[in-house]
C-alpha cells in the first residue's frame, strides 16, 4: 500500500471543471508524495475525466451528501496512509512551495495539529479568514444586520476577525476558514474527522474547535492561497436555511450564552503578540534535520 507526505480532499457539487483542474494541478506541481481524492456530490459524473486526467481518484457520491461527510469519505479513503491532510476549496488555486512550507512547519512542530495560509481574493485583497469561536450574536448580526447597526457591529466584526492582531505574524487562533486546512493526519484521525451531522456551513468552525482543543491550530501568513469566496447562503434562501440549521446544531453542541470556553478561548487569542514567521521557518529548517526530509 501507497503511503503519501500529503493526501488531499475536494469534494465537488456541480463545479466547474475548469476550475476544479486548477485546484488539482496546483497539487500536482510539488516535490512531495501527493494523492488527491474528489468526491463529486453532483447529480452527474460530469467531473470524472477532469478528475482522473490529472491523476487524483474520483469517487461519485450521487447525492449531494454534504461538505463534512463528503471530506469525510476521502479522508477515510487515504489519510490513514500520509503524514498530512488538505482539505481544499476547488475554488481555491496557489503557486508552488506552499504546500512545502507547511509540510517543512508541520513536521518541526509534533504540536501543530492544523497550519492555515492566508487567503486572498483573486485581486489580492485580504480575506479574514483567522477568527474567534463565534457567538450567535455574531452570526446573526453578520448575516443580518451588517448593514443596519453601524459602527458598533462593525467593531464587533473587527474583533470577531481578530483585526487588532498582527495579521503579518503567525498566530494560534479557534478558528480559520476551511477552504484551505493542512491537517496532521493522525490529529484528524483523533477528532474523527468532520461532524456529519453539520450539513454545510459551522463545519470547519467545529472541526478548528476540536482540533484546537488537543493541538496547536496556527495561522501562518507568510504563504498565501487564493479563493474565490462567494457567500452563497447570502443570495440563495435553501443555503441560508442550511446555515441557519447548522448554526443551532452547533450552538446546541457547544453552547449558546453561556460558553465558558468560549470566553477564555477568544480573550487568549486577542491577548496574544504572535510571532515572526521569518523566526518560525528558520526552526524548522533546524527542527527537519531530525525529521524526514523532503
């Protein structure tokens, strides 16, 4: 059996082939020992010669079954056979060594249980994708009442984004957008993987908060992905009703007004310098020699 520095998962529903082969080619350009898995959750498998012309396995769903359980069923798949997992956005492309970079971290680092980049629009700006556990006032001002309470909310987001930290400086943070996740294999396979019982919104929230809980989950900015973010629960009425559903199961599981946890989590998270990534790749380029090397 095959074993992998790094799998990947992208689970796919009705996306664009175009787009999905540049995800997958920016995986193929790497010195490492990668296997990519998708798993189309479309109603057609219209993505499969797309998929298998660049080497990674298919694996066609047939319903659309979710973004965790879609992850899940590829992780299940291959992570038990690689050092690293990526789960991936097929929105989301980058250019070479980033995948490196975070691989050389994570392997100077047995306490990292999860390393994120920062992500960028395509024009280059910034998105906040570093983030405290939210609050359901949070949310629901987020979603709704962003453009109705003014400056109060806006420095409410502010926090919520973690905008007072140096956003240059690699940081421990709850919580960090899933469109790109770069995974210790056995932490994932410690926490389980996914809640499949989150449809689609909420879980990467509870998948960072799990692995926080155990490792180190750290934002590291000094590489950087693009995403092409659409806020589809913003226009579509299912899709919000889908996060409005995933937002109380997770509040359910984790606590609405009265997350203790919460509170300490987030106050240590913005009460933190942070620390130079310059700083952090000089270790590891010390921290690989006793490892295994690219």
């Amino acid at each position: 059996m095959d074993f992998y520095d790094v799998t990947c998962s992208v689970v796919a529903y009705h996306t664009e082939a175009s787009m999905l082969r540049r995800a997958l080619k920016c995986l193929v350009n790497t010195k490492l020992r990668v296997k990519a898995v998708v798993v189309d959750n479309s109603a057609a498998p219209a993505l499969k010669d797309a998929v298998e012309s660049l080497g990674a396995e298919y694996v066609f769903s047939g319903e659309n079954l979710g973004f965790g359980r879609g992850h899940n069923i590829a992780i299940r798949q291959v992570a038990q056979r690689s050092r690293f997992h990526l789960v991936l956005n097929p929105d989301v492309y980058f250019e070479s060594g980033v995948i490196e970079t975070l691989y050389r971290l994570m392997l100077a680092n047995p306490d990292f249980g999860l390393m994120a980049p920062r992500v960028l629009f395509p024009d280059g700006r910034l998105q906040h994708t570093c983030r405290l556990l939210p609050t359901p006032f949070d949310l629901c001002a987020r979603r709704f009442l962003r453009c109705t309470i003014g400056n109060a909310f806006s420095r409410r987001l502010e926090r919520a984004e973690c905008r007072s930290l140096d956003l240059n400086k690699a940081l421990s943070v709850p919580f960090v957008h899933g469109c790109f996740l770069f995974l210790r294999s056995d932490a994932l396979r410690e926490i389980g993987g996914f809640d499949e019982r989150i449809f689609l919104y909420m879980e990467d929230v509870d998948l960072c908060r799990r692995t926080f809980a155990r490792f180190k989950v750290i934002y590291f900015p000094a590489v950087s992905v693009y995403h092409q973010f659409e806020k589809g629960s913003y226009a579509n009425r299912k899709l919000m009703g889908a996060h409005i559903r995933s937002a109380f199961y997770y509040f359910q599981k984790w606590g609405w007004f009265f997350d203790v946890s919460r509170r300490r989590i987030n106050r240590e998270t913005l009460e933190q310098k942070g620390e130079s990534c310059e700083k952090m790749l000089d270790l590891a380029k010390v921290g690989c020699h006793s490892a295994d090397k690219l």
